[in-house]
C-alpha cells in the first residue's frame, strides 16, 4: 500500500522510468563530492512531504500527476506552504453540485458545521474524561463542554458556531497546564508561534491537514468546498472541516505522549527573531511518532475489523459523501 515519504534533506527530485529519484549531495570528502541516490518506486508513495530545500521540473510534476502523488512544501520553519494537488481524477459533477447545493443552502450548510463542531468538543471532552480517570483536574473544562454542546445545535450561523467553539477551546487550552505542568502552559498564538508548545501545535495540526487533503485525494470529494471554514478565494476548505473532529483524538493525544514521555525537549527547538520553531531533529521526531500514529490500527465497531488510523479519516470522508447524497446521514467520528 502507497505510503508518505518525508524529504528533511535537501537536493534534487527527478524521474527515472516508473521510478522517483531523490539525489542529495553528502558531505564534502577532501575536495569530492559523493553524490547519493534515494529510488522510490512511484507505486509504494502516496505523498512527499518536502522539508528541505528540493529542486524538481515540470517534467516531474507530470509525473506525479499521472501518479496521482501529492507534494506538501514546507519552508524552513517548518511553517505549511502549500501542496501540488494533481488534477482531480476521481472528481464526480454530481457530487461537486451536491457540495455545492450543501454550501449554498444556508440551513443545510449550519448542519454539516454544526456536525463538525460538535463532533470536535465531544471528543474535548471524551479525551478530558480519560485525563480525569487518571487523577488529572480539569472538572471547570468538563463543566463548560457539558454547558456549551448542546447550545450547539441552537446556534443560528456559522459565525455564532466559530464563537461557541473558540470560547471552548481557549478554556481547553488553559487547561494544558494543569495536564502538561507549568512549562508547556499554552496559551494560542499562530504567526509566528511564540513558544515551544505553539510551535509543537502548529506542526502537528499541518501533518493533520495534509493527511486529510491526500484522502480527500481518493474520494469524489472537491477539497474546495468546506461548511464550517468559508469556501471563497482559500484553496482547501473541506481538510480544515473535517480536522476539527480529529485534532482532539490524533493532534492533541500525540502532543501529550510526545511530552510525557520525555521525547520532546528544548533541544528541539529553534528561536527565531520573535518566533520558535522546531528543529529538523523535532522535526524528524514529530513526523516519525505521527506515522507510527496513522498506521496504528482498531478494531472498528460497525465493520468489526481492524482498521488504522489513516483508513480512519478515508471512512469519515465516506459517510460525508453519503450525506451530501441523502443516503445517511453524518455522524462525526468519536474518540473510543
């Protein structure tokens, strides 16, 4: 099965017949140069994410386009550029006018929002109910999520919806605190993140938007078209949609075992003007614990087979094509 491929050196990508090749200068011996060489047979690579400083050509683009690989950028803080998204091969018109008709339908829209939201702080709470069973207080958050979730399917539009969630989530965020101890307090901050916890966040919650994006890839979904994140000059709408829901169980639990387990450390980190940054060692470290992440498998309750986390997301963008098309309808995935 196609697996992403994560590129931290920097070099050259070209192609050799059905073949990708990654070259990358070694270090300098004596005045050579020894050239190494990476093959990737196209078929075992779903993605590359690109964290160095990567040379390529259009004729390699065609090749990841008739592959249908995708290509995540990155910069040299490890801030999301963008992706090279190959033109939609499974893309269907009649789903494309459902999504559509879905966004344009101000009442249908407020449901596929509300869904997001409210499958988002369920799982907020599902997840601080486990750090309660461990001795861990954070009652005042509990208490505020059972107050504000059903006052999510009273709300009248996305605007109030953005309210009600970020009012949940700074009160989740203050909690950190007391789940991570004093030096992992986090309080939000995006551009440039000011602090080690920050820039942890950020990071993950790329790997989280980009994983969603390369599915959304095999279904007949438009990426396009999102209902909770307005759909208007943004190019991906529908991976933020549908990461709200994930964040709590993928983003947020790596977090806390990154920490608590004494993997991250300040020598991860990098300052940088006003801004903190991971390292290419954090990095490296963040993206190898995420991959063991996503291929971790479940038992699945209605399929009764296990499952892994990344076939996870596949599933969840099924049942939201089968509500766009009145088959079923959507129901937000649910931390266990």
């Amino acid at each position: 099965m196609p697996k992403p491929v994560y590129v931290f050196s920097s070099g050259r990508l070209s192609r050799l017949a059905n073949t990708i090749v990654f070259e990358t200068d070694a270090s300098p011996q004596g005045e050579q140069v020894k050239e190494r060489k990476r093959h990737l047979p196209v078929e075992q690579v779903s993605e590359l994410y690109l964290f160095g400083e990567v040379d390529l050509n259009k004729r390699f683009l065609e090749f990841m386009a008739q592959k249908g690989v995708l290509l995540h950028f990155f910069n040299r803080f490890g801030y999301y550029v963008g992706s090279f998204y190959p033109r939609e091969h499974l893309l269907s018109g009649y789903l494309t006018l459902r999504q559509a008709e879905h966004y344009l339908d101000s009442r249908r829209r407020l449901v596929l929002a509300q869904k997001f939201v409210a499958g988002g702080l369920e799982n907020i709470r599902r997840l601080l109910l486990k750090e309660v069973a461990k001795g861990r207080e954070v009652e005042g958050v509990l208490d505020l999520l059972e107050e504000l979730l059903p006052r999510v399917g009273e709300a009248q539009s996305v605007g109030e919806l953005m309210a009600l969630e970020g009012r949940a989530r700074e009160a989740y965020y203050g909690a950190w605190t007391a789940l991570l101890g004093e030096e992992w307090a986090l309080e939000r901050s995006r551009r440039p993140p000011r602090d080690p916890i920050n820039s942890l966040l950020s990071f993950a919650n790329s790997l989280l938007y980009t994983s969603i994006l390369a599915q959304i890839y095999q279904t007949h979904l438009d990426p396009r078209i999102g209902y909770l994140h307005e759909t208007n000059y943004r190019r991906h709408a529908l991976n933020l949609d549908v990461a709200e829901v994930f964040k709590p169980p993928l983003v947020d639990r790596l977090i806390f075992r990154l920490i608590r387990l004494g993997q991250i450390k300040a020598g991860h980190f990098l300052r940088e003007g006003q801004g903190v940054f991971l390292s290419e060692s954090g990095r490296r470290l963040v993206t190898e614990e995420w991959e063991k992440l996503m291929q971790t498998t479940y038992r699945h309750p209605s399929l009764r087979r296990s499952v892994s986390y990344r076939t996870t997301l596949r599933l969840e963008l099924y049942k939201l094509e089968k509500h766009l098309i009145g088959e079923q309808p959507y129901t937000p995935y649910r931390l266990r």
